[in-house]
C-alpha cells in the first residue's frame, strides 16, 4: 500500500495532470463493482448489515448512474492533446495494475 501512495504523491509533485487516471480506476471501479465488494467485505470481516461499509454506498441506482455519467464528462472535458490523452491512458493501466497489488495485499492481511 506504502508503493502505491508513494507513487500517487510522486505524480501530485511531478505530474498532476495524470492524477485524473487514478480516480477514474477507482472510483469508477467502487461505483461498477462497489456493491459486490461490499458484500464481500461484509461476508470477510463478518460485520453486522451496513457496518464499516458506508464506502461502498453510493445511493440508488439512478444515482450511481448519474456519478458515472458526471466523471466520465468531467474526464472528456480534460484539456489534452494526443500525447497528454496517451499518458493518461498509460496511467489508468498503471493504476489498475497498482489497484490489483493492493486489493491482493489487502486479502493476504485478511
């Protein structure tokens, strides 16, 4: 978890235009896949119903629906050129790969 932190505060230094990759990964992520993992967080960690998985609950539906749609707007409204709209593809990989990692890490703590 240590890398991947290092690396999101090396890119607000070095890089901040990239940093779009990472909530895009995991926000979208939590808002397509949030409802599953809290479950399986639930289930994991044996908590009682809604207990310590307020992280996951995005509202209704519609809701999620409509935060979706916002980020991915806001994301097509970032002013990139070709070589700016590459990097920043090249950083969601980046950040998928580092999400993967971590999600591994967090199940071997558990």
């Amino acid at each position: 978890m240590t890398r991947y932190v290092a690396h999101v505060e090396a890119l607000s230094a070095a890089a901040p235009a990239l940093l779009p990759a990472h909530a895009y990964v995991r926000y979208l992520g939590d808002l397509n896949g949030g409802q599953l993992l809290r479950g399986i967080v639930q289930r994991t960690l044996a908590l009682p119903s809604g207990a310590g998985t307020h992280f996951y609950a995005f509202g209704s539906a519609a809701d999620v629906s409509a935060r979706k749609t916002a980020l991915r707007t806001g994301l097509d409204q970032l002013p990139l050129d070709d070589a700016g709209a590459e990097a920043l593809v090249a950083e969601a990989k980046s950040a998928f790969e580092r999400h993967v990692a971590l999600f591994t890490e967090l199940g071997r703590a558990l």
